[in-house]
C-alpha cells in the first residue's frame, strides 16, 4: 500500500472496528497478523505506517495487558510487533510510547526465553533513550545488548551494537576530545567486524565509516576524515550500493568537515548536495518560510540537522534572510520529532542571525536583510 487514501482508510477501520465488536480469538489473531503483515512490509516507511497507526496500537496493545499470565504466542507476537515497529519509533519520534512498548518487549523475551530477541529488542530501546537524552541508562541498554549478542554469537547485532555505542558516545556528557576519542575505539571495533561479515555487510562498513570521519573531524583530523568518506564514494561505485541514505549523509559528513575548517563554500555545497537526495525535485523550496515542496524526506531528523548546519554557513557568508528561512524549516522537524539537542543548537544560530541582522541595520541595510 504506497498511499493512504480515504478508501484504504475505510478498510482498515473496519477492520479494526470489527476485532473491536466480540469477535473469536481466530479472528482477533488475524487482526493482529493482517498488521503485523503491514508493518513488516516496510518497517522504513514511517509516512505509511504512521497512515494506519490507531488500527496497529490497538491491534497489539492488550498483547501484553496482564504479563505474568500471558500465552507464549502472545509474548511472540508482541515481540515481533515490537521489533517491526522499532524503525518506526525512532524516525517519528514516539520516543514515550516507543520506550514502554520495548521494554515491555524485553520482559516478555525474557520469559520465553529468547536470548537474540533481547539483544534486538536492547538495541532499538538504547537508541530511542538517546534520542531522550537520557545517556546513561541508553548507555546501559546497549551494553547489555552488546553482552548478550556476543555470549549469543550474533555478529550483526554485536556490530550495531558497538556502533550505537560509538555513534552516540561522540555525542555524550564526557569532556571533549576523549569522548571523541573513545568513541573511534569502539567504531573502528565496529568497522572490523563489519569487513569481516559477508558482501551484504557494505552499508554497515560505510556506516561506521562515517561515523569515524565525523570524529575524526571533531578532533581536527580532516585528511583522515576525508579519506574514509572517499572511500565511502568508492564502496558505493565498485560494489554497485544504491542507497540515497547512505550517499546524502556522506555529503553530510563531508560538508561537516569542510564547514569545521571554515571553508564554507565547500561546505554548503555538500549540505545542499544532501538536501538534493533527501528532498528529490523542488529542495530550493527550503529557501522560502512558504510551504515547502511535496516531497518529504525520508529522514527528516537528519534533514532536521542538515538544514541547521546549512543555516549556519549561510549566516556567515552573510545572508541571514537565507538563514531564517532554513531556520524556519529546522525548527520544524525538530519540534516534530522532539529532537531535544537540535532544538537547542537552532537557538544558538538563531542568536548569530539576529546579531547579524543588528549590524546591517546598523550599516543602513535594513530594507533586505532585517525583513525576516
């Protein structure tokens, strides 16, 4: 289902209004497996699950309803739901429900058991307590998920783990540059691991990859950090990858990089270079406060971050009208999906746009540049 039209709607309304009505346990277990089915369609495509949502919540919400006198079927379905529906929290920003509906996942994998299932399931509530803000016990989640993955022998998971554990670890409490620094520890440990997994490994070897630039960039290591997003580039030529994920958050990095260095037309060159994939036909839209184009993002939390970097750049090149309006859009998606550290970062640039605009009214340059 590409689209959500009111007759699709219809249908799942009645379906679900009809495993609401007293129905038999068979037709409930259907209900559940027609959704369950859905989610599993593509687990990536937030817009088309979140379409359909109320009828999923209820769909799987009494699953877990009394724990300990739970079926074994029943834990397993709400498992499988849960782990479905993980992509789905993080990219729209459920975090609340997202964290309660996993960890009630975790319980249930618990008393099955299933040993893989928690490490999955450790990893996805890890990354939704992150986007919270709540570090350590984030921090906690997925070293269990790391523990368990390796006692397990489950390679993949052990290298998303280490990953997430990297990722976010560059972006903690500690003290810059050791946080930076121990965070290429355990992504480069992710690196090797994903070289060591099969063929279909690449994106999770470009992945680390650019998380080790993005770090090797905070510590002023630019060479390096470009080298690995040129080989990022690389992977995707000889290896026929063609992921425009993968390939606008490597312009991302690379702009970050150049923008670190405070080449700034490089810079914006590769934010807008990202801003073309994720937005398709009609990105300039993002230089006016008006509607944007039709086309949504697909990760609209990065193109959140994106679009606040690429303000920045445009306020010091000493368009602040630019700015406010890529402002505008930022501010958006960050209040859309709760992005916490966004919001407060936008603040920051929204201080600079307003001082720049203070000196062109000082200058007798009112008329263009104080109007926004």
């Amino acid at each position: 289902m590409e689209q959500a039209g009111p007759e699709t709607l219809a249908l799942h309304q009645t379906v679900a209004d009809v495993a609401r009505t007293g129905t038999p346990p068979q037709a409930v277990a259907r209900h559940r497996d027609y959704y369950l089915a859905e989610v599993k369609a593509d687990p990536e495509d937030w817009q088309r699950i979140e379409a359909i949502y109320p009828q999923i919540r209820h769909a799987w919400g009494t699953l877990l309803a009394d724990e300990p006198l739970c079926k074994s079927q029943d834990r397993r379905v709400a498992i499988d739901f849960a782990l479905a529906l993980r992509h789905f929290f993080a990219a729209r920003g459920y975090w609340q429900e997202g964290q309660e509906r996993l960890g009630k996942a975790i319980v249930a994998s618990k008393r099955i058991p299933d040993r893989a299932a928690q490490a999955k399931l450790g990893l996805a509530l890890g990354l939704i307590l992150f986007r919270q803000d709540k570090f350590q016990e984030a921090k906690r989640q997925l070293e269990s998920s790391l523990r368990l993955s390796r006692q397990i022998e489950d390679t993949v998971t052990e290298q998303k783990s280490l990953y997430n554990l990297g990722f976010r670890s560059a972006d903690g409490p500690e003290a810059a540059p050791q946080r930076y620094k121990d965070a290429l520890i355990l992504l480069q440990e992710s690196l090797e691991l994903a070289q060591a997994l099969s063929e279909s490994a690449w994106t999770a070897v470009v992945m680390s990859k650019q998380q080790i630039a993005k770090c090797c960039t905070l510590l002023q290591h630019y060479d390096e950090a470009a080298t690995h997003l040129q080989e990022c580039h690389e992977i995707y030529e000889s290896k026929g990858i063609h992921d425009e994920r993968l390939q606008a958050h490597t312009h991302y990095f690379l702009g970050l990089n150049f923008h670190w260095q405070n080449r700034l037309p490089e810079a914006r060159c590769h934010y807008e270079q990202d801003l073309k994939i994720s937005y398709g036909q009609g990105w300039e839209s993002i230089y006016a406060q008006g509607p944007e184009s039709s086309e949504r993002p697909k990760d609209p939390v990065h193109v959140g971050e994106v679009l606040a970097n690429l303000a920045e750049v445009i306020c010091d090149q000493g368009h602040p009208k630019e700015a406010q309006a890529l402002l505008h859009h930022a501010r958006k998606y960050a209040e859309m999906f709760q992005n916490k550290m966004l919001i407060e970062y936008l603040k920051g640039i929204q201080e600079k746009i307003d001082r720049h605009v203070d000196t062109s009214v000082g200058d007798g340059h009112e008329t263009k540049e104080s109007s926004s």
